[in-house]
C-alpha cells in the first residue's frame, strides 16, 4: 500500500490517496502515476461535492442574474434529469463516459428531446464554474456527443386559413390581439404585455418594449429577452382599424365596471359581466388566449385545424416571404436575434420563392 498526502481541505481534514498492489513494484509505479497527476492539477480528493449539491450551489449564486423564464428551466433541468442521473456521483468521479452513456440511453428511450440538450447545456455551465473555482480540473460535459434535438414544426396558415380565421376573430373582444398577432408575426408575450402608450394610432406606429409573462404565478411585465426584439413596426390598416373598434369597447367596459376595474395601461385586458364581482383590466393569462385561439379556430368556416399561437407568427413570416418580402425585412419584424435564426426557420421557403422566381424568368425570358 501507497499513500499521497494532498494537503487539507476546506474542513481541515487531511487529504490522502491510496494506492494497492500485489508487489512493491506495482504500488511504485501506481505512487508515481498519481504523483504525476498531482503535479498536473489533475488529482483531487473525494471529498468534492456531489454533483446534487454543486448544481444546487451553482443555480442560487447565478439565479440573480437570469431571467424569470430562464431559472424555471434550468430548474427544471436540474431537479428532472440532472440530480436522478448524477446526483449522488462526486464531482471528480463524473467523467465524460458517463455523460455520453446517459445522453445516448435517454436519445435511444426517448428520442433527441429539446429538454435533455437543455439539461446537458446547464451541467456544461454548472461544470464550467467548477473547474473555475478549481474543484475539478476539466469539464466533463464539453466532451461529449449531444444529440441534436429534433426541430420543432412549423404549421402557418395559409392565406385562405388566415383571411378565414381573422374573420371569425373579428366578432370576439379579444380579435384586435390575433389581428395584431397575426399581421405583425408578435409573440405572445409581446401581444399580451402591449400597453396604449406604445400605440400610435394616428401614425399607426407599434412599440414592442416589453412582454407580458407568469412569474411565480403572477403576470408581470418582463424586458425583453434581446435588444433586437424591441422595434418599432408599422400597423396594416386592418389592425389600425380593429384597435380603434377594441379602444372604443375597452372605454365601455371599463365605465360598466367602475370602481371593479383596475387601471393597467395594457390594450387586451379581462373583462366579466357585472356581477361576478371580481377586479377586471388586469392582463390576460396565456393559458386562456391559447384557449380562444383554438375555440376561434374551431369556430372557422371550414374548420381549421389547430395551431399554437406562436404559429401565428410563423403565419405572418410565411405569408410575407411568399409574397417576395426580403428575408431581412421578415427578420426585422418579428425580431430575431440574428438573420440567420430567420434563414433557417424558413429555409423551406425560401426555395419555393426562388423555384417561383425561376418560373418567372423562364415566363418572361424564354420565347
């Protein structure tokens, strides 16, 4: 038997390694293998943490710097996936095979799901300020092979569902918020969180400043995620026209409540009949938009099949590439980050314009 002294850790206990073997020359060369190691920064104690605690005390040092929306899914990551597979393995025993043998049983059970790509990013981090607050000397998890999840897909409507949809939509309170949505590809956040103040109405200029989100159960106006997503848009004529209809009803509702309504400054507010006694001009919960979005899209003539809200704002970018608006433009309206986030959502179009294109050229040209 061999024994490294590495000195004592952080509870004053002292920190050895043993070595074994059959012969005195084994436990040498093992003694000198370790010793290497040691020298390296690549030895450490098994009195690291676990990976449970670690992740709990990485996420409530950075938790302040992170959005609402960010916090509930990187802990969501650690507490689902993160903990059940490598809760109780100390840091230094968590290596790179491990993580790869866990990455590809859950792609083979379950395919390449967007939440285990999400898991693996928080360990990459969680692992990153380890090795900087030198508890482990490498990061496992940027070795490895992540599956790329599987997109999600893109369902727009085409201009038929969309003329067909904003048409029942019209004869319901909220149907200047899916007008909106639709015409200017809004997320729903950014819908729900408009407030009149970013409204011009006589220039038909559209803010979008902030979103509308449910933080610990409660809707409160969040900034948006990128300084890209604020922009300044300019309304179709149809919207202009349906938020002037939705202002006027808005000012009925809000003299039939009296003293029940509560003064938000939000343009798509809720609303009771009087007598429910309950506050309303408070913001709209998203569970129950996505609710009337189906009830209006079942309601259509013919019935359309149902759609997220967020392929509203597919919608909008589908019917716009399809009418030759440059990609650019598309990307500036609703927001992305980068041009090239709008090139890949809508690559399949772009070839069916530049195939129309062609058409066109050969229409004109061959003779």
């Amino acid at each position: 038997m061999g024994r490294i002294n590495l000195g004592r850790g952080p509870d004053g206990r002292r920190q050895r390694k043993y070595v074994y073997g059959d012969t005195e020359a084994d436990v040498v060369a093992g003694m000198k293998k370790l010793n290497g190691r040691a020298v390296h920064g690549l030895l450490r104690s098994t009195s690291t943490p676990t990976v449970a605690s670690f992740l709990d005390l990485w996420f409530d040092t950075n938790t302040d710097d992170w959005r609402p929306s960010t916090r509930r899914s990187y802990r969501r990551a650690i507490d689902r996936f993160l903990k059940p597979a490598f809760g109780t393995v100390r840091l230094e025993q968590l290596g790179p095979l491990m993580i790869q043998a866990w990455l590809t049983g859950e792609k083979k059970q379950h395919g390449a799901r967007r939440r285990i790509a999400l898991a693996h990013a928080v360990l990459r981090s969680a692992l990153t300020a380890a090795k900087g607050l030198e508890i482990v000397a490498t990061n496992a998890a940027e070795s490895v092979s992540a599956p790329t999840p599987t997109a999600r897909s893109i369902r727009p409507l085409d201009l038929n569902e969309a003329t067909a949809f904003l048409k029942i939509a019209e004869q319901h309170r909220l149907g200047a918020l899916f007008s909106v949505a639709l015409a200017c590809g809004l997320r729903l956040g950014e819908a729900t969180g408009l407030r009149w103040d970013d409204l011009d109405l006589d220039t038909g200029e559209l803010h979008i400043r902030q979103q509308l989100q449910v933080v610990n159960k409660q809707l409160v106006l969040q900034p948006l995620k990128t300084e890209k997503s604020r922009r300044t848009l300019i309304l179709p004529n149809l919207c202009v026209k349906a938020l002037k209809a939705h202002r006027t009803k808005q000012l009925e509702e809000r003299l039939k409540a009296g003293a029940e309504w509560i003064d938000t400054g939000l343009v798509f507010t809720t609303y009771s009949k009087r007598g429910r006694r309950r506050k309303v001009g408070t913001g709209l919960d998203p569970a129950n938009v996505r609710r009337v979005l189906h009830d209006l899209l079942d309601a259509a003539h013919p019935k359309i099949a149902r759609r997220r809200f967020h392929d509203l704002r597919h919608s909008a970018a589908s019917l716009l590439i399809a009418a030759g608006v440059e990609l650019v433009e598309v990307s500036q309206l609703l927001g992305h980050s980068e041009l090239r986030v709008t090139a890949d959502l809508y690559a399949h179009l772009q070839k069916q314009t530049a195939a129309k294109a062609a058409r066109h050229m050969d229409a004109m040209l061959v003779r």
